[in-house]
C-alpha cells in the first residue's frame, strides 16, 4: 500500500484531501498542529502533531521515506526548501498554491488593488501559463511564487503538482466569504449594496474538487502547475440570492455602478471591478479531471457551518484570520445605512 503524508490536514481541504486518498487505497498520515482528526475519515486514517516549521520534526516524521507529501501550508520559501531537502524520500508531492500570484499584462494584480489604477483585468479565462508576480519575500502572493519556482525546479528529483486555488471554501474556512451574507441575514439586515453592478466574479474552489485535484495528482506523478476552482464562477449578486434562498430570507439589494460609493460600503471579499476566472482546461487534458460538485450544490454546507459557529461565537472571535484579512468594516452597518439615508 502507498504512503502519503498530509501536511495541513485538519484544514478546509486538507479533510477531504486526506479522506479521499485513503478511499483510494492510500496509507494517510494526516499531521496537523492539534494532531486531531476528522469524523468522515476511516479509522486506519493516522493523525499526528507536528509544527511545520520544526525540520527535524517533519524529517522524522517522513522518516525512511513516503511516496506522497501534500502540502496545504506551504507559505514561505523555507516551506519549499523542507520539501527539498527531503526529496530523495519522497516519492512525489501535490502543494497548494494560489491563484494570487497572476498579474495582469500591465503588472497589476491583489498586491496592487489599493494603488491608483491597480485594480488587475485578467485574461477570461485565465491558463496557468499566464504571467505571474515576481518571487519574493513582501506578500502572500510573492511568497507563493518562491515556492513554486522552488518546487518545479526540482523536476523528476520531486515531482511536484501545484495547485493554484481560486477564492477556496468549505467548512473549517479560516478567512469563508461566504460569512459576509450568512452574517448579515442572521444579523437581520434588510439591504445590501454591492459595487461594481454585483458583477464581480472571483473564482470560487470547493474544497471537495481541489481534494479531487489532489487525489488524481497523487495517482499521477509529474512536475506541472494546475488552476484549481469549480465548474461554475457565479457572481457576487447571485452568491448573495443562493444565500439567502438558503436561510430563508429576502434582502432588497442595491447596485451600484462602479467602486464603493464610501468607505465598507458595498465592498465585499469578491468586489473586483474585473473577473477572476481560472481555466479548468488544463487539469481535464492531464488528469482527466471532472468537478465532483458545483457551487450551488457545496454551498448549503458552507452556511449551515458559518450559521451555527456565529450562533456559538461572535465572528471577531470566531474568525480572526477573517478579522486581519477583512478588517471589520466588513460589517459597519452604521456606514451602509448612512448612505441609504442620503440616498432617499
């Protein structure tokens, strides 16, 4: 039986990434800080504590050798250097990325949103042959680019499937969008505003189809980069009627053509003047990859998790990776309704 370590694997996708190798007849060790464990997985299923950033505990966890490592929290080039270093006991590796690293043909992408004109237009859709940011140390972005630069370099020494993930959710989420409409429909707002006509498009990735993606790159070993999201890239204004239609609720929604119309108002975590739509092509050709699910069939697990953790916890508290990401203008009501006001 084939061996895979999971690194990351009590996180969103990690869980179904774990339970969908050992379907399929792997021997999973699923590590994490916490060293806990997942109810859907099969009891053989290995669970371990390990700091990812303690080598000598990763190296003697991959002991003698493995045949899989995946990689859920590579973030940093001393993450990829780890793998490296271990290459001649790993069999081969399947690491998540981001599609965070693309720029468009004029050098804007998520690290340039914030400057005058730095709002990023990308090809519809996007192929992983498309430019990326440059390698570094300053952003997220920048950050996963060292690791894949890193990686692929090592070629057949470790073949190494980098999965460059859309706006990725699920239960378990630590930064879940989803929670800007679960939220608001539990906090009994009646209105919403959403800026760019609520047409922004931000790729959505199940976690259950990039556990898909890592179970078909584990079956087939080889050093490529692979976009990883859904078959279907709703927009923000048909997320927000999918959510609503799900807890019951009717919200009265305003657009607004172009940017915010003030500050926390009608911005979101998909707000993009421009689409973001990965091209699944790839993944198809080489892995003979099919989506195990849509958006629209995911999402009711989604929000039955966000619904029930904001009635046990107040999201501040619940979410803070959420809270550094966002900030909580996310949900400054007192600003929105200002602005309905003067709006009449």
């Amino acid at each position: 039986m084939k061996t895979a370590l999971v690194l990351g694997g009590t996180g969103q996708i990690g869980r179904p990434a774990v339970r969908a190798l050992a379907r399929d007849g792997w021997a999973v060790t699923a590590a994490s800080r916490g060293g806990g464990r997942d109810a859907s997985w099969p009891g053989e299923v290995r669970a371990v504590r390990l700091d990812r950033d303690d080598d000598a505990a990763l190296a003697e966890l991959v002991g003698d050798g493995v045949d899989l490592v995946v990689d859920m929290v590579a973030f940093t080039r001393a993450h990829g250097q780890q793998l490296a270093a271990l290459a001649g006991r790993i069999g081969s590796a399947v690491v998540l990325s981001s599609g965070a690293v693309y720029e468009d043909e004029w050098g804007r992408g998520f690290d340039t949103q914030e400057e005058p004109d730095g709002k990023p237009r990308f090809p519809v859709p996007v192929p992983e042959t498309w430019r990326t940011v440059a390698a570094g140390d300053a952003t997220y972005g920048t950050r996963k680019v060292q690791v894949e630069q890193g990686l692929l370099a090592l070629g057949e020494k470790l073949p190494t499937t980098m999965v460059r993930a859309g706006a990725v959710y699920g239960p378990h989420c630590r930064t879940p969008r989803e929670l800007y409409f679960v939220k608001r429909n539990l906090d009994g707002r009646h209105a919403r505003v959403l800026a760019y006509g609520g047409e922004s498009r931000f790729h959505p990735a199940s976690a259950e189809n990039l556990a898909e993606l890592v179970r078909l790159a584990a079956a087939r070993p080889g050093s490529r980069v692979l976009n990883g999201a859904d078959p279907d890239c709703p927009t923000v204004a048909e997320i927000g009627v999918m959510i609503d239609a799900l807890m019951g609720v009717e919200t009265e929604t305003v657009l607004v053509d172009g940017e915010p119309p003030a500050p926390t108002v009608g911005d979101t975590p998909w707000s993009l003047p421009h689409p973001l739509v990965l091209d699944m092509s790839a993944a198809e050709r080489e892995l003979a990859y099919r989506p195990v699910t849509t958006y629209a069939q995911a999402l009711p697990a989604t929000v039955e998790w966000l619904a029930e953790r904001l009635r046990r916890q107040d999201w501040v508290d619940g979410f803070p990776t959420m809270v550094a990401n966002y900030t909580t203008g996310l949900f400054d009501y007192a600003a929105e309704d200002a602005w309905l006001a003067g709006r009449g």
